[in-house]
C-alpha cells in the first residue's frame, strides 16, 4: 500500500495514546553484529510438549513497543522458544496474557458470533490468542480457533491442547498471535515463534546428519507502529550499518536452514552470495510441507509467513552473504527493499549447534494430502483480492472476495462466505485484482498449486501460503488455482482464509469458512 | 479599390463583431489549466497556473502564492479548485484544508484576491475542502466538521461567508463529491449516500431525497459514490464510484430530487472517483484512479444510458512518480473534448495529457507524447481546473 496513506491510516485507525513508557518485561536481544544463535528450544516428552509463556511488552525511549513471548528457562527467560515435536504429540501450551489491562486501544468491532472461549470480552490491543500456523489441527477451542479465542491481560491465563496429528507432514511452522484488528501489533518485531514437526530426515534423508539452523526473520518498524521505513532482524538480531548478524558455518559445510518468514508483510527473495554471486541452495521443504523431489535455487521467493527449508553450504574460505533481495509489491504495494540479513563467516571453531538425526529409511508414506494432486476435485470456487482507495489518506478497504458475493471486509459476527463439508475435494482460483501483491493463506490445511496465471505450475508443491503478484493494469489478472482438501474430520469447523500481509488482515482482508462434518 | 478594400474590412470587422455578439463568446481567453498546489504544513501552498502549448500539453507558466496551507492530499471525489468566469471577474478559488481557508485569485492579474473561511467549526483537515460553484455563490464541503459552508461572491475575487449547513450520510457518512445546477445541489457521501438540497435560496435546503446508490446496496465491486457531475440541461445526475471496477451511476434528477441511480459497470479497470462529461456530452471520462488509467463511455444525454468505450493503458510514472490520479479536466471546451487533462497525485506530481479519438461507436484514448508535464510546486496535485471553464 502506498507509504503515505498507511502512515496517516495507522495512525487514524489506531491513534497514539498507548506510546508511553510501559513496562521493559521482555528478554534483552543480541546486540547488533553478533554470531546468531538459534532460538532455544523446546522440546516434547513422553507425546506431550508442555510450556508456559507470558505475553510481555518492552517499550523503548522512542515509545516503540515489542510485544515477545516469555518463557522461563532453567536459569534465565528466553524469548520465543522453538517449540519441537513429534506427529502424534500433544503441545500442552498454557499463556498469559502479561500486558496491561489498559484498554485505550480498542476497535470497534462486533463480538465473534461463536460461543467465547477463554476470557472472551472485547479484543483490544492487549487482548491475545495464538495460531499455529500451517498446523493441519482442528479449528476449535482449545486447539487452533482464532474467531472465538481470546485471552485477556489479568486473567489466569488459557490452556492450549494441541493435537498434532500423526500424518502431520515434518517441517517447519510458526506460531503467532491472532487477534483480529491487533495482529500486526503483536507481531510486529516480536511476538512469534518457531514450531519444528520433527522427522524431516525421514522423508528427506538429504538432510540427515546436517548442521541445523532455525532463522525466524522478522520486521519491526523505524517509527513506532507506523507501517513505513522497518528493519529485518535474524533472531532478533537487527543490522547497523555495516554491522550484520552473523551466522558462522565451517569452510565447506552443508547446514540445513530453516527460515520462517514472520515479517508483517515483506517478501523475501533470498539468497546466498559468494563474492556477489547467488549459489544454488538445496530445496527441502516449502510451508513445512517435504518437496516431492528436491530441487536446486538461486533465489527463494517466501511470502509473508511462508517458510523455507533449504541446505546451504559454505565456501570454501572467506565469507558469504544472506540477503533478501528487492522485491517490488506493485504499483499501490509497499517497497521491499535490498537487506543483508548476515555475513556467513567460515570459522573452524563455530559454536556447538543442534544436528539433524541420522537418516533411516525414507518414506513420505501417511503425510497427508500426499495424493492430492490426482484426487479430483468436485467444486471450482473463483475468489479474487481487491483493494479500494477513496482518498490518499483513505478511506481504504482491503478485500477479498468471493466471486459473485458482494465485497464486504470481515467481521467478527459475519456468516461464513464459504461452506463445504467434510471430504470435499475443491480447486479454488485466487486472483489478484490489485495494483499489489497479497499472500494468500488458508488455516488447518495445506493447498496443492497447480496452475500459475492459467498454465500448469512448474512446482506443484504443497503451501499453506502463497503470493500472488500485483495486476499491472493489463490483461488477466494474476491468479493462482489450489487443490483444497477438507477430508480430514479434524477440519470440521469454522476457521478462516485471509491475506497474510498483516495490516491488511487485520483490516479485514479475511472471510471465514465453514467445514460441516 | 482602397475604398472597396476599406469597405470589405469594416465588413470584415462588423460581420465579426456580429457574430461575437449573437454567439456570447467574447474574444478569446488564454486558455489556463490550473492547479491546487496543496502542501501540507510547513511549506505554503499556492496555486498553479499553466498555459497549453501547441503540442497539446500543458506548459507551468508561474504560481501565484497564497501562503496558506494545505495537507497534501485527502478525497479523491472533492475538487479543490472553482472557477468563476462571470462578465465582472475572472477568478479561481482554492481551499486551504489546513487553515481552513478558501483564496480567490484573480485570473486577470494573477494575484490573490480575497482570502476568506467559513465558521469556527469548519474543518476539512484531514481529507480536505471540496467546492462548486456558480456566479453567485460557492458551497465548501468541509470533510471533518461536515459541513457545508455557503459564501457569497464578492468583487475582488472575494467571498462572504454566509452559513453552515449541517451534513451527514445514512450511515454517518462524511461529505465527499458536489456538483450543482441551476437550483440543485447533490451531494455523496462515504457510507454510500447520496441526497440533492435546493439552493434557490443561496444556502442548502434538504430536498429529503438522501439515499444509498444502488451500488453501494446491489454491486459486488462497489461501495460508494464519489465525484459528481450534471448534465448541461440538470436532466441527470451521474456519479463516479469508489470501486474496485469500473462503475458509475446515473439519476434521473429532472423533477428535481434524485431518484433511484442506475448502475454501469464494466471489468475495464479499477475505480471510478472521479469522472467528466465532454463539452458535447457525448462521452463520460473516467479517471481510474486505482487502475491508474482513463476511461472513455459513451453518454446518451437524451436517455442518461452509459455503453462502453475505451480504457487507456497504465499511465506513465505510475510508483515511480505518483501514486494517485485526482480531478480531470477537458482538453478543450467544445465537442467532446478532445482528451483531458488529469492530475497525478505523488512525490513528482503533474498533469497527464490524455487524447481522445472517437470514429462511430469505437474510442481510443492514449496518453500523449511528453506526457506528463510535472507540476514543480507540490507532491500532492489533486486537484486541477480549466479556464475557461466548461460551459455549464
């Protein structure tokens, strides 16, 4: 969208009144030009993974809030662990919500039409949840429901049940919060977390034995809560001039990255460059999902939320870079700008990190959607993303929309737009009806792509998010065509498809769709 | 000879003067494009003005400074610029959201004339002052306050605030788009209302028509009306949508009010803020302010039927210049135009130069050779007019 608008927009929607000194309740983060370290991790025991975060803000003298998970490690708090496990387990999550129970940042919204789960009452900017992003769980409480879920600061706090079923493909997902209107808030620089379904090396025994790097990429901005001038940041690691993070690898090595994308709305288009030149990066997995065949890349495209999983390998000798390269989002569409993210130093004496297992017969036998590709699909939906301006300083409406139904933006209390029942096999086409590219993103299930703009996609992967680029004015509009499948039971229920770039979900860019048993 | 010569002169001379007199033109006027050079604090504004030159293409020939403050953008609908091309003056005013100020220039002189507000509430700070005008009056749209102020024409290219009206949509609904005719004065509005005053008096006096567009109710694409125009003899009221096609609405306003709008629509491209119809009132423009484009529909003036035309491709600078397209103003005053002029909203704001060819039922609109012509005096250009202006 375009900067000035979302400035002014910012701040008319949100007003300043909660930029005042607050608490300083989240973990200091790596100063600048620093080895990155992975995030600590979590990991499950005996079929349960049990932890207990608070929800906690820090406020800097420039009045810019970092929102941050708080977990309480033997002997000091971390920030957003990695939370790891296996396909049959259960997370046994338990948060509280640490913020301040100062309501002065509400909007005006109308109540969930569900029954309330936890706190309930009115969403604010203090109200919390948490999505377990690209997780194929159900959508109900307890477990992954955004609609109804809230947590309220002073409250006891709220149990997460999560069950991770055993086909849940091995990979990397994240986890984030999810209140309607306030998610770009929460996470912005701050509020989101890995999750590693353990047994990649099973399906894919090329990453056995590999070095295991976990890098949760995420973006804050300069001017506090204003959608403009952002930073990137590795891990929490922000660059300063020449100063970047630092990732270290030994000369030569292979290391399997796992790089979520947990920006608010940048599209990174990564790369490794040795001496200014992109060398090809390994494929491994896209959205958590195992490639079918692994594939070789110069460049890596990861949407808003999507994640990349990929083997690196260092020089020989001297250094390489990490960079996400410019991406232009369109016409109305904000500038994702050229940023080293690291320096890769070869250094014989890197700090000990966590290695994948050792590989054992592969099998990418019982991961779901496995066979979706040749499962036909018995209902065509068309949906379209749109954008509406009536002034450079709004009104601006973000849309998406079903085909043939009026556009509207979402509400809490609306009806669902879509409704299928359990076992539908559906192809939805998503086109992009704005001069700016959107992300598209579908809760509980992953999606099959198979066509790009008519034609047959070269990669027909398994997504939970894609983009789809901006219309330049001409022609078709740019689409995506996805093969749904809702046949699991654990999809029966009400959740929702929406864009992922954050400000305009929480703007309403967002429907629900309902699944009947 | 020299007699006869002499005599066919002054025949010349007389047969000229005939015509001038029964036609009304007087001799011709420099033909101005003008701009509301809005600057948000703490840069003063001013206003622009540009002569065509005879490639077609506006060419900037000075500011005239007004020292008053914009806020470097706002509505889409709301022109920030009225002309008054009466037998005594010559002038444009522009409104200053910031201060809250309206300035008339005197086109004559090229210096300001009055400098004039509304009440102690009016307030157009944060989406801007929209006006109409007609020789004896001019109506502010103040976009925070929701109001409209009603001002009486001075000379000196001055005006008299006379009152408020109080204003609101449906749905609470912020003024947006004016337009005015003879006794009529139609107004829309953000939630998608619309409603028409009579102004027979000077000040608005509801005429209890206001209603939501059918758009706003039935469309897929569409959520509000936005800029307005009126056809020459007040028959029909149409109204260019905030949409994310193409869409516009017509009224048949002849008894006076505003009666249920009809909806055209097409996949043409995206939005319709604002829109023009030709001198001749043949063709519709369409500025396509999110489809960065311009569109051309042909108008049946008997009927107040829409068909479709033509759509230009994305015009040049879009993101790398400006952002937004603004008002749009007709290339020349007779037929159809010929093209129009319209203002491009962002950090090299300017004025696109936008032909018009039309051969039977088919159109082409293009953007001209050496378009845009860059307005040196504001990043935030939404707002242009004609001098002299259309004829009704």
């Amino acid at each position: 969208m375009r900067g000035m608008s979302k400035w002014v927009l910012a701040i008319a929607v949100c007003g300043l009144p909660f930029l005042k000194p607050m608490a300083q309740d989240c973990p200091a983060r790596p100063a600048t030009g620093t080895v990155v370290a992975d995030p600590y991790s979590i990991n499950s025991h005996g079929g349960t993974l049990t932890a207990h975060f608070t929800l906690g803000h820090s406020v800097d003298s420039a009045g810019y809030t970092h929102f941050c998970y708080k977990y309480q490690a033997p002997g000091q708090v971390v920030e957003a662990p990695t939370l790891r496990v296996n396909p049959g387990d259960v997370i046994s999550l338990n948060v509280v919500d640490g913020l301040s129970p100062d309501n002065s940042m509400k909007m005006d919204m109308a109540a969930p039409s569900g029954p309330p789960c936890g706190d309930g009452g009115a969403a604010t900017i203090n109200s919390t949840n948490v999505h377990f992003h690209g997780m194929n769980v159900p959508p109900i409480c307890h477990q992954d429901d955004v609609i109804n879920t809230l947590i309220q600061p002073g409250s006891p706090g709220f149990q997460y049940n999560v069950h991770v079923p055993t086909t849940q493909p091995p990979g990397l997902y994240w986890y984030h919060p999810h209140v309607h209107g306030f998610t770009e808030f929460q996470v912005n620089g701050g509020a989101a977390g890995a999750l590693v379904v353990n047994g990649m090396e099973k399906v894919r025994p090329e990453v056995a034995g590999l070095t295991e790097r976990v890098f949760v990429i995420r973006q804050q901005y300069l001017v506090p809560w204003i959608p403009g001038p952002y930073e990137l940041t590795v891990n929490y690691q922000t660059s300063f001039l020449a100063q970047f993070p630092v990732i270290d690898m030994k000369p030569g090595e292979k290391q399997f990255w796992r790089i979520a994308n947990a920006t608010l709305q940048d599209f990174l288009e990564l790369q490794v460059q040795v001496n200014g030149t992109a060398v090809p990066l390994e494929m491994i997995a896209l959205d958590g999902y195992p490639l079918a065949q692994t594939r070789n890349q110069t460049t890596i495209l990861v949407p808003p939320a999507g994640r990349a999983e990929f083997i690196v390998q260092a020089p020989s000798s001297g250094n390489a870079i990490f960079v996400t390269n410019a991406y232009s989002t369109g016409p109305t569409g904000n500038a994702d700008i050229a940023t080293t993210l690291a320096t890769i130093q070869t250094t014989t004496s890197t700090a000990a990190s966590s290695h994948m297992p050792e590989s054992t017969p592969p099998s990418a036998d019982g991961l779901k959607f496995r066979n979706l590709a040749v499962q036909p699909a018995a209902t065509q939906r068309k949906l379209y993303f749109s954008e509406e301006f009536g002034g450079t300083n709004g009104p601006i409406q973000f849309y998406i929309t079903v085909d043939g139904q009026k556009q509207k933006v979402f509400e809490p209390n609306e009806q669902p737009v879509i409704t299928t029942k359990v076992g539908a096999i559906e192809d939805w086409t998503v086109e992009n009806r704005a001069l700016e590219t959107h992300a598209f993103h579908i809760h509980q299930i992953h999606f099959r792509v198979l066509e790009i703009d008519g034609k047959p996609a070269a990669n027909t992967d398994l997504r939970d998010t894609i983009e789809i680029p901006y219309w330049d004015g001409k022609g078709p509009y740019p689409s995506v065509k996805l093969r749904m499948d809702f046949s699991d039971p654990s999809t029966a229920g009400t959740f929702v498809f929406h864009c992922h770039i954050l400000l305009h979900e929480d703007l309403g860019m967002m429907h629900k769709i309902l699944v009947t048993p | 000879m020299k007699k006869f010569l002499e005599s066919r002169f002054l025949r010349l001379i007389a047969l000229a003067a005939g015509v001038f007199a029964t036609s009304g033109l007087a001799p011709a006027q420099t033909h101005y494009v003008l701009t509301n050079d809005d600057l948000a604090f703490p840069f003063q504004t001013g206003v622009g003005f540009f002569t065509v030159g005879t490639n077609g293409l506006p060419v900037f020939l000075q500011q005239v400074h007004t020292g008053t403050f914009g806020i470097g953008g706002g509505y889409f609908g709301m022109n920030r610029l009225a002309v008054l091309n009466s037998a005594s003056q010559k002038c444009v005013y522009a409104s200053e959201a910031l201060n809250g100020f309206i300035v008339g220039v005197d086109i004559s002189t090229l210096t300001v004339g009055g400098i004039t507000s509304g009440s102690d509430t009016d307030a157009g700070t944060t989406n801007g002052i929209g006006m109409v005008m007609n020789g004896n009056y001019l109506y502010a749209s103040f976009s925070d306050s929701n109001t409209i102020g009603t001002f009486a024409v001075q000379p000196g290219c001055s005006l008299t605030f006379i009152g408020d009206t109080s204003v609101i949509g449906l749905h609470g609904g912020i003024v947006n788009g004016m337009a005015l005719h003879g006794s009529i004065l139609i107004t829309s509005y953000t939630d998608g209302s619309i409603a028409s005053f009579t102004i027979s008096g000077g000040t608005p006096i509801s005429n209890g028509d206001e209603q939501l567009s059918t758009a706003t109710v039935t469309s897929q694409d569409a959520t509000y009306a936005n800029a307005i125009d009126i056809t020459k003899d007040g028959h029909y009221a149409i109204f260019g949508d905030t949409s994310t096609a193409l869409s516009v609405e017509v009224s048949d306003i002849s008894s006076g009010k505003l009666t249920k709008t009809t909806v055209f629509k097409s996949r043409a491209s995206i939005s319709s803020s604002n829109i023009l119809l030709s001198p001749d009132e043949t063709i519709l423009y369409v500025v396509n302010t999110q489809g960065a484009t311009v569109s051309a529909l042909f108008f049946d003036k008997y009927t107040g039927k829409l068909s479709a035309g033509c759509t230009s491709g994305p015009l040049a600078g879009l993101s790398q210049n400006w952002s937004y397209l603004g008002a749009v103003v007709p290339m020349s005053q007779s037929g159809n135009g010929g093209g129009v002029f319209v203002a491009e909203f962002g950090t090299v704001s300017g004025i696109a130069t936008v032909p018009l060819t039309v051969s039977g039922q088919k159109c082409s609109v293009q953007e001209a050779k050496g378009s845009p012509t860059a307005d040196p005096n504001t990043p935030g250009l939404l707002s242009i007019e004609s001098f002299p202006p259309r004829s009704f």
